[in-house]
C-alpha cells in the first residue's frame, strides 16, 4: 500500500520517515520529496508498505500525530 506522508519536519531525512513507519511493519520504499532548486525537504514523503494492512495500521497510528513540532498527516497515496 502507497501511502503520503504530509506537513512533515523539514528536518526529517528519508531514513528518520523510514524508521518511524517501520514500527508498523515491513516499508518496501521510502521518497522524501525534495525541492529540486535547494535539495531541501518540501515537507511530504511517499512511503510504500508490504501488506496493506500495515499500511491501514500505519495511516491509523500516525494520521494527527505529532512529528517534533508538527501534526503531520497521513493516508493512502492516489
């Protein structure tokens, strides 16, 4: 299941987005989207789950949490 992460920490890096989704189980792929211009975060990643239920597990867990200073949000990717 494909998944996007929004309003994440500039700061995250793909690994810090990877360890925090793997808590609900097996990531397949893990894209912090980056401004092509600075090579900065823009502030939402892609992130591809193995089964699909850990991916509704993932969205249910993290959907309003608090990542550092920002409640980020997330759901199934189109």
């Amino acid at each position: 299941m494909k998944l996007i992460a929004l309003n994440l920490p500039r700061d995250l890096s793909e690994q810090d987005i990877a360890e925090l989704f793997k808590t609900y189980g097996n990531i397949k792929a893990c894209n912090l989207v980056l401004n092509e211009d600075s090579g900065k975060s823009k502030g939402f990643a892609f992130v591809e789950m193995a089964l699909e239920h850990e991916g509704e597990i993932a969205i249910t867990e993290l959907h309003g949490s608090k990542v550092g200073k920002n409640k980020i949000r997330v759901k199934q990717a189109d």
